[in-house]
C-alpha cells in the first residue's frame, strides 16, 4: 500500500518524487520571486510588530541587490566566449526602433502635448509621457542574457547587444532628458559621466571578472559551467528586492491614485508593444529570441535611478511597474518554452532543435 501511494504520488508531483519542491521552485522562479519579495514588503509595512525589522532589513536589501546583479552578470559573463562577440544587423534594427520610439515620445512631450494644453505644461499627462519614456530609453537589461540562453537563444550575440545598448544610452539620456526636465548644474560632460560611472559599474567589472575567470581561473570556471542555472537564481534574488523596493516608492509616492493606475496599465502596454516590435524585427531572421529579448527587456534597476535623479520620483515608478510586466512575460516565455521542448509521454526520445524552437 506504501509503495503504491509514493508511486501514485511520484507519478503526479513533478521530478517523479525526487524533490518535487525544488522542481516547482525551477519551473517558476520568477513568479515565485515577485510573490516573495511582495509579501516580505507587506508584512513590513503593515504588520506592526515587524516595524522595527523592517527599518533594520531596508538598508541590508539595499545592499545586497547590486551585490546580487554583481555577481549574477560575473557568472553569466564568465561562460562567453569574447572572441565570437561581433555585431550583428539585429543589433542595429533594435537601436533604431528605440531611437524611433524615443524620438516620437520627446517630440509629444515637447510640442504636441504644450498645443493641446495651452502651453500649461500637461501636469500629469506629463508625467505620464515621462514614465513611458524611462521604460523605452532605458538600455538593454545586464541579465537578458541569461533568459536568452534558457529559451534557447544567442547567449553571446545578446552580450553584444547589452554593451553596445549601453554606450548608445549613456549618450542619449544626457542629451534627452535636460530637454524634459532643465536642470542646474547638470552639464552634458557632468550627466554623462555619472550615468556611464553607473553603467560601467554594473557591466564592465562583471565583464572582466568574467574574463579572467574563464580563461585563467579553471577550477573556478568548470564549476561554474556544471551549474547553469546559479546566475539565473542570482537574478530572482536580486528580483524580489527590487519588488519590493518597487512597492515602496509605489506606496509612498505622492501621485494620485489614478495617475499611478495610469503609469501601470502604459507601462504594461508599453511591455507588450516593444516586446512584440522585437520579435517582429528578428522574424525573418530566425532571431525572434534575441530580438524580443533585446527591444523589451530593460535595465530596470538603472531606470529607476536616472528617472528619480533626472525627472522626477513619480516618472521612476514606470519603471518599477515595468519589472513585474517584463518579468511576467519572461515567465511566460520559459513556461511555453519547457512545455514545447518536453517529450510527450510517449516520447522516447529527446525532441530537436526545430521541435524546442518551433513555438519561437
């Protein structure tokens, strides 16, 4: 009887019994990521017995998510080959589609919107545009690589990608975002220094680390290629602490209730349209991984910063919703990918490359 029932249970529970938690806790990383870091935040702040933990536990999150994106960026960085790095159309194609949508976002902020209001400025219609804007200019996230590779795509194509998005936007930011909001002080030398400060250290030390290990820290870099999926959980980590520091600002924000509804619902739709643009642009190609990835997935954490520093606390909120969507299209993406690449249950066989990569 026993056996039977752990049979029976084997049979249903996914890994046949073997550890079935960790089973699930693979499968749905990233929704189990948002949930967390959700529900740690909303305990803090509306359990009052936890409110002095919760002024303990702010400043050590903070602290830990750049050390998290730190290393979840060395480990994807250490498996790239850097001699197979060169530029590709895609790359290109995904650049002048953002450039496009920038373009035509600054010159509604800028002339269509002060002739439809008077010259009054637009108040939140403002601030509306500005948050949309924070979710296109952003660059290329520094961990798209890695949800590229689990769906299958060009690990070091997307690299590429990543560093040459970022040297295009640490020159667009300084020359867009003084046209919006004039700053004193704020140069183009001074602006643009400080962004390509936060961008380096986000992606070039990651980067070299990375180098090194692979080529002359050997133990290290076997061990690290044995266990593929360590900078994907790197990036969860990192995921639900800036979940939770998203609905922070969201509570605490100053907006009103309908302007921040506003911000979230565009900025989902903003999600879906420039995931979608990506995959459109990489159709012919057999690129639609990369591209997807590459015109949709942001920088959210660095969003955050230069909307808050540069525009205003209430355009940084964008940002923050654009996590949970792009983050819920990923999971998506990997649910529908491992569903696609798993055999049948009277498969006996592993499924090929076209069969993994036909729903693409």
């Amino acid at each position: 009887m026993k056996n039977s029932i752990s049979h029976t249970a084997g049979s249903l529970l996914p890994g046949r019994g073997r550890g079935w938690i960790l089973t699930f806790l693979k499968n749905w990383t990233l929704p189990v990521a948002i949930i967390v870091g959700s529900v740690f935040y909303l305990l803090f702040a509306y359990v009052p017995a936890l409110d002095a933990a919760g002024d303990t536990f702010l400043p050590l999150f903070e602290t830990l998510l750049p050390i998290t994106i730190f290393f979840t960026l060395f480990i994807t960085f250490s498996k790239v080959d850097f001699h197979l790095m060169r530029l590709r159309p895609w790359h290109f194609y995904v650049l002048a589609t953002q450039l496009l949508l920038i373009g035509a976002l600054v010159a509604t902020t800028l002339f269509l919107l002060p002739s439809i209001t008077g010259g009054v400025g637009g108040g939140s219609s403002k601030l509306l545009l500005e948050a949309i804007l924070v979710c296109v200019i952003a660059p290329c996230a520094a961990a798209s690589p890695i949800v590229t590779a689990k769906l299958g795509g060009n690990l070091t194509q997307m690299t590429t990608f990543v560093l040459l998005s970022a040297v295009v936007v640490s020159l667009l930011i300084p020359a867009v975002f003084p046209l919006l909001e004039p700053h004193q002080g704020f140069t183009f030398r001074v602006t643009f220094w400080l962004i390509l400060k936060r961008l380096a250290s986000v992606l070039l030390m990651p980067l070299l680390l990375g180098a090194i290990v692979r080529h002359w820290v050997k133990p290290l870099y076997e061990w690290l290629m044995r266990t593929p999926d360590l900078s994907f959980y790197c990036w969860a980590v990192s995921l639900s602490i800036v979940v939770g520091l998203t609905l922070r600002n969201i509570l605490h924000s100053p907006a009103s209730g309908l302007l921040l509804g506003e911000i979230a619902f565009f900025s989902f739709l903003t999600a879906i349209t420039q995931f979608a643009i990506g995959r459109f642009i990489g159709r012919n190609a057999d690129e639609k991984i990369c591209t997807g990835q590459g015109m949709f997935q942001k920088n959210t954490s660095l969003a955050i910063w230069i909307a808050y520093v540069y525009l205003s606390s209430v355009a940084s909120i964008g940002a923050g919703c654009y996590v949970l969507w792009q983050n819920i299209i990923n999971s998506y993406e990997l649910w529908q990918h491992r569903r696609t690449s798993a055999p049948g249950p009277d498969t006996t066989t592993a499924p090929t490359t076209s069969q993994r990569n036909r729903h693409l």
